[in-house]
C-alpha cells in the first residue's frame, strides 16, 4: 500500500540543538516527497520538496534527502531555533489522477531557550 | 498569509444546528480540498475539486456537504454532526491536481470545530 510512517512526538530539544525527525514511505513507483510544517495557530506550509531519489531538499536551514534505497526522507536541522516550534509532517503525493498527498501524523517539535 | 482564507477560525456548534464553512482562495489555483485534521491522526483528505467538479470524494459521511460555486471558493455545510466529528478543518488549494510532481498545497490557518 502507500502510506508515511513518521516518529512519534513530542520531540523536546534545547536551542541550538541537532533535530532529526524521522520519517519511512511505502510506494509503488517513486512519489514525490514533502516535508510540511505548521505553526501554533496556523495551516500547513510546505517546508520543503524532493522530487526524485537522490535529491535533497532545503530551506530555512531543513534538509531532507529522498533515499530509494531505504525509502526514507528524514528531516534534518543542525541547529533549532525556538521559532522553529511547531508540528512537522512528512508527507508523499498519490500519483495518478487522484489529487492527493498522503500524510504522516505529524511529529510535534518543542524547543526550549 | 499563504492566499487560502478560512473563516470562521472557530466555531461551536450542536449536533442538531446547521452551519457552514468557508474557503476563499487569492492565488488562481484550479483545484481545492476539504482536509479534517483531528489529534493523533493524519490528516484525512475529505473532498477534491477541480475546475469547480469534484474529484474525489473519501467515503465522507453525507452530514458533510462541500459546494465549489467557483474556482475561488470553496464551503462545506454541516448539519446533524456528531461530537467525533470535532476538528480542525483545512482547506488548501493548488494549481493543479497533485500527479504534477511539482505541485505543491497552499492550506489556509483553518477552522476549529466543536460539536457539543
């Protein structure tokens, strides 16, 4: 089947801290893959993207490279901002004509000053 | 401000009222979504449009209608919910439907709703 499987929370770090956030997909064929984040209060926003095996995907200091070979696409900060507290999805499109991504349950990040 | 507009931000409701929420988007994307987020769980994909036509409907329970009167706006009418049904509800949108490897959702802030 298709699906995202993404650690469990919360994650508690301090500030300046090494965040990992794991996260796994089941697919048939190579999805697109997508880290999502939502701040207190707010909607989702896309954090970042890969979209074939081997790419890395970047922004606000987040990386997260797409592994065919493990079928993964962990989240990775080398150092956390209290700003960056919030809710982060893992997350990979359907395919086909069907207009959906499939997310994972979201893994709650803390940062502590 | 991501150009998805959600209002109400919060809404209470009983389980024999009748209400209505709403989805304006800014961007000139073609497709919107219905999602229902509820704790501990994935987000579930509840309802596709496109091009004002729906395109997917997830087994949806029929107490939640969605109504797409143009390609900006999205509604999803509530009447005789139960208190499971108590949620955050997002819409998003995007250009196109999501096969495009490219294609990203735009979601706006949401509305929190409490059946009683």
């Amino acid at each position: 089947g298709n699906s995202v499987t993404q650690m469990e929370g919360p994650v508690t770090l301090s500030e300046e801290a090494f965040l990992t956030i794991n996260c796994t997909y089941t697919a048939t064929g190579y999805p697109s893959l997508f880290w999502y984040v939502q701040y207190p209060g707010e909607g989702l926003q896309l954090l970042l993207k890969a979209t074939k095996a081997d790419d890395k995907g970047s922004n606000k200091g987040f990386e997260a490279t797409y592994r065919k070979e493990t079928t993964s696409f962990h989240l990775e900060k080398g150092s956390v901002q209290v700003s960056d507290s919030a809710v982060y999805f893992c997350a990979r499109n359907y395919g086909g004509s069907q207009g959906n991504l499939i997310f994972g349950k979201g893994t709650k990040l803390s940062v502590k000053p | 401000e991501t150009g998805v507009t959600q209002t109400p931000r919060h809404l209470v409701m009983g389980m024999t009222n009748k209400k209505s929420l709403k989805c304006e988007q800014h961007l000139g994307h073609n497709a919107m979504y219905w999602y229902k987020q509820s704790a501990k769980k994935p987000l579930e994909l509840m309802f596709v449009y496109s091009l004002e036509e729906r395109v997917e409907n997830n087994s949806v329970p029929s107490r939640f209608s969605p109504e797409c009167p143009n390609s900006s706006h999205l509604f999803l009418h509530l009447h005789t919910l139960q208190p499971e049904d108590s949620a955050l509800y997002l819409c998003a949108s995007s250009q196109g439907l999501l096969e495009d490897r490219n294609e990203k959702l735009f979601f706006g802030s949401g509305t929190q709703l409490s059946v009683l």
